[in-house]
C-alpha cells in the first residue's frame, strides 16, 4: 500500500515532513497518505461499476473512464486527464442527443463529474512536473479551483435529478454517478488541503 500511495503523487516519503538530504527537498506531509488512499478506493470504486451490457457511445464512455483510471494507476496524471477530458466531452455530446430528461441530466451531470476530474488529475500532473515541493504553485491551485466549480455544477445537476425521481427508482448509472461524486468530493477536498491550496 505506501508503494502505491508513494505512486500517486510522486511522494519521495510518506512518514512525515523530514528533510532529503540527497536533494534538498521537503518530504510530502503524512496527511497525504489519507489522499492517497481515498483516491485507490475512488479509482477501484469506479472500477466495480462498469455496464457489461451497455453498446456504442455509453460503451465508449466508460471505456474513457475506465482508461482514465488504469493511467492514473500507472502513475500517468497526465494520460489520465486527457482520457477524462474525451470522456467528459463524449458525456455531454450524449447529454444532449437525450429526450428522456432524467438520462439528459444524467449526462450532464456526467460532464461536470469528468471536467472535475480531468482538472484534479492535471493538478496531480503539474505538481510532479514543479518538483512536488509545498505550498503547491498557483497552477496547480487553479486546477483544483476548477475542479471544485466543476464538482459543485455536477452536485447541484444531480440535486435536480434526486429531486424530479424517486430515489428507490433511480438508475444504475445515476447511482454509480452519485457514488462517485460523493468520493470524489472527499477525495477532492484532501487534495486542496495537503497541496496548501487556498479555500
């Protein structure tokens, strides 16, 4: 488990703040490790909720995600924000041809879920390219500004959408989504607080 969390984000460390001496830089907090953690269950939560049955463009959308996540566990941020950018594109091309509101909604909700996710994978990516050194630059602040707009545009479309169904009548897809907001929110939220990122 620490040789993966040391994976996600680069870390030379995760025992606490220490000096390196072979490099002069600061070891990643202890905390991060919490980060970590949380984004491993994400990635193998999102994994579990794949539609074996599903055809054509809702296929190609997950197999975007899908490969969005397989990149990020090959300690490959920045293939992983590329593949969530084309997935979060493709969900809101889907979004729109919908005529059932609720799966329109779905979609979008989709959209939003995704952009927040490529902006904190590219985050993820711009860290390790700086050094991975704290307080994180304001590069990789913004990319978690954007993130967080991102996830609140999705959290308030799945409102709608909680709203206007019955909950117990929901669909797979608008459960797994929701699911998966809720952890990429935690996830998300730890993000900003071991990068030093302001509120």
């Amino acid at each position: 488990m620490e040789h993966q969390t040391d994976r996600y984000l680069g870390a030379r460390a995760v025992a606490g703040p220490r000096l390196d001496g072979s490099l002069g830089h600061r070891a990643l907090p202890a905390r991060l490790v919490v980060c970590q953690i949380l984004v491993m269950t994400l990635l193998v939560c999102l994994t579990g909720t794949g539609h074996a049955q599903v055809m054509g463009e809702e296929a190609e959308l997950d197999r975007l995600r899908t490969k969005a996540e397989e990149a990020m566990g090959n300690d490959d941020a920045e293939g992983a924000a590329m593949s969530m950018g084309r997935a979060a594109l493709m969900a809101g091309q889907l979004a729109k041809r919908q005529a059932d509101p609720t799966r329109q909604r779905t979609f979008k909700a989709s959209e939003h879920l995704y952009r927040s996710q490529e902006h904190g994978y590219r985050a993820v990516a711009l860290f390790r390219r700086a050094g991975g050194e704290l307080p994180a630059s304001a590069g990789v602040c913004g990319s978690l500004q954007l993130a967080e707009l991102e996830l609140r545009h999705a959290q308030t479309t799945l409102d709608q959408s909680n709203q206007a169904e019955n909950t117990d009548s929901l669909s797979p897809r608008l459960k797994a989504l929701q699911q998966t907001t809720d952890d990429w929110t935690i996830v998300l939220g730890s993000m900003q607080a071991e990068f030093h990122c302001p509120s």
